[in-house]
C-alpha cells in the first residue's frame, strides 16, 4: 500500500462518484477503479457499495475514512515539524555565557529570540570562557558567550561588544575622590584583584600587560573565576580591580569606579560556535544574534 492509494480512496470517499473523483486527481476513471480496487484486495476489506447509479461507503469503510484522515493530519503536522526544525524554528539550543553578559547583553539576546523563537527551549549555562571552550569541543553547548575569543579554525565567533577598562575602588581609597581619569601608574603599590588565568588566560594576559605598559608589575592578592566576586572583593577593601566598563553599576554604594588614561587594553565580548554547524537551530541562532545584535564600544563616564 501507498500513500496514493489512500489519497485515492480519500477522494473517491468524498466525492462519492469515481468520475469526478477522477477529475479531481486529474486522472482517467478507470485506472482509479483499478487502484481502489487493489487497495480492498490488499486489505481484505470492501470500502465501498457499487452500483449503477450510486457509490456509498460501507461500515468499514467509514472507519476507515476516519482514519485516514487522522494519518493525513498527522502526516501534515509531521511536514510542518521537521520543516520548523529545519529552520531552528523548534527544538533545544544550550547556550554558554559569562557573567558580565547577564548584566546587558544575555538578557537582550534571550528576549527577541524568544519572541521570535517562542518553540525553542533555551537553556542557560554560567561558565568561564575557558569552560565553555571546553564545553564547546564535548557538544555540552551549542554555542557561547565569551571574553576575548581565540582565533582558530575550530572555532569562528562573532564580536558582540567592545569596551575599555576602567578601575574598581574601595570608597575610602585615596583616588576615590578623583573625578577625572586616572594614570595607571598611580595604583602601582596597590593591591590587586583579579579573575583567575585558568578562567580566561588572553584576559588575565591582557591585564597583566596593561600594567607592565604603565610601567609597574601588579601585586595580586586574590584571583577568582567571577568579576561580581572581584568587586565585592573590592568593596571590603582588599584591593583595587582593573573591569570591564559595562559593570561599573555593581555595588556603586561601595565601590568608586574610574576611568583609566589611554587604556592599552580593551575588553572584547564574542559570540562564538563550533565552526563547522550541523544543527539547524544553532545556525538559526547565531544568524539571528548576527543580525539583530548590533556591536556596540560600551561608553563610560567618570561618575
């Protein structure tokens, strides 16, 4: 039995005349006869009542009329699925991202796509940018929202935002009262906190660089995989903090944040995936950051 058997019988059903059925799939009346005929051979079954002048269902096969219709509802909402699926309209994406993203940038991203994907389960992953690599390679996320990605042919990224640093400080720091930006040299006897090298080693770098450019080597007294860590650090006084601009709101009762002279070193925040794509809902994802997420450099104020 094939499909065009059922579709046969659907129409002849219907229409209840094997002539206009006939026209309407846009064949001859006898082939069709044939084919219906066939179809009760091969299931044991006689569909119809055939008569001169009249062609009417018997009881079973008014059963099986309904069930045909149901196949061929279901068959549809299959074609509809897959066809969603196809487009990453329907499914799950896993989706990696640091910290400092949750503050503006994850949460604009999840927003639209949700309204334009509302069939898609999102699930959220908080992991250091060295984690989600890690993830990323094992296929325990789709893709990732990361700090200062790597390039390589493994992976391709997209630039989400870049942004200078700027100085934490505990409120009864000596500086704290500045209003203007601030060499970095004047924090070279300061103590300094910082996230971990194993949670982003190209960041971590990046930092230690900007310090040395200043003219100083910076004396860490603590590290941590988490930057809101770093600045409740700083908020109990163990030391100052070289942060991204787009966190200066965290903690503004107890921390002072400040601009930095001529910042060698700039923070990039990256969408970044597996660069070869399989599954259509990553690819539809990445496409839809791509084209409703615009790059911004994040402004800073001395206030």
């Amino acid at each position: 039995m094939e499909l065009r058997h059922l579709r046969y019988f659907k129409t002849v059903a219907e229409e209840l005349h094997f002539g206009k059925a006939a026209a309407r799939l846009n064949m001859e009346q006898p082939p069709l006869s044939i084919q219906i005929r066939q179809l009760e051979e091969e299931i044991g079954v006689q569909l119809f009542h055939r008569t001169k002048r009249s062609v009417n269902l018997t009881q079973e096969g008014e059963v099986f009329l309904d069930r045909v219709y149901q196949l061929f509802d279901n068959l549809e909402d299959s074609i509809n699925t897959i066809q969603m699926i196809n487009r990453g309209e329907i499914g799950k994406i896993i989706i990696g991202f640091i910290a400092t993203a949750s503050f503006d940038i994850l949460p604009t991203i999840i927003k639209q796509y949700r309204k334009e994907y509302p069939a898609v389960q999102v699930i959220l992953k908080q992991l250091t940018s060295a984690e989600q690599i890690e993830a990323l390679q094992k296929g325990n996320i789709h893709v990732g929202i990361v700090s200062e990605p790597l390039e390589n042919d493994e992976f391709s990224f997209q630039i989400l935002r870049q942004e200078p640093l700027i100085i934490a400080l505990p409120k009864e720091h000596p500086l704290a009262t500045e209003t203007s930006s601030i060499d970095l040299i004047n924090f070279a006897n300061d103590s300094f906190i910082m996230t971990s090298r194993m949670a982003n080693q190209v960041h971590y770098d990046g930092l230690i660089n900007c310090c040395f450019q200043a003219g100083f080597s910076p004396k860490i007294v603590q590290e941590t995989d988490e930057v809101s860590t770093v600045i409740s650090l700083v908020s109990a006084g163990i030391g100052v903090a070289l942060v991204a601009s787009s966190i200066k709101f965290l903690l503004q009762n107890e921390v002072v944040y400040r601009e930095v002279k001529n910042p060698p070193f700039s923070t990039v925040t990256a969408l970044i995936w597996k660069s070869e794509i399989k599954n259509s809902i990553n690819k539809a994802f990445i496409e839809f950051v791509k084209g409703s997420y615009i790059p911004k450099t994040h402004e800073i104020s001395s206030n």
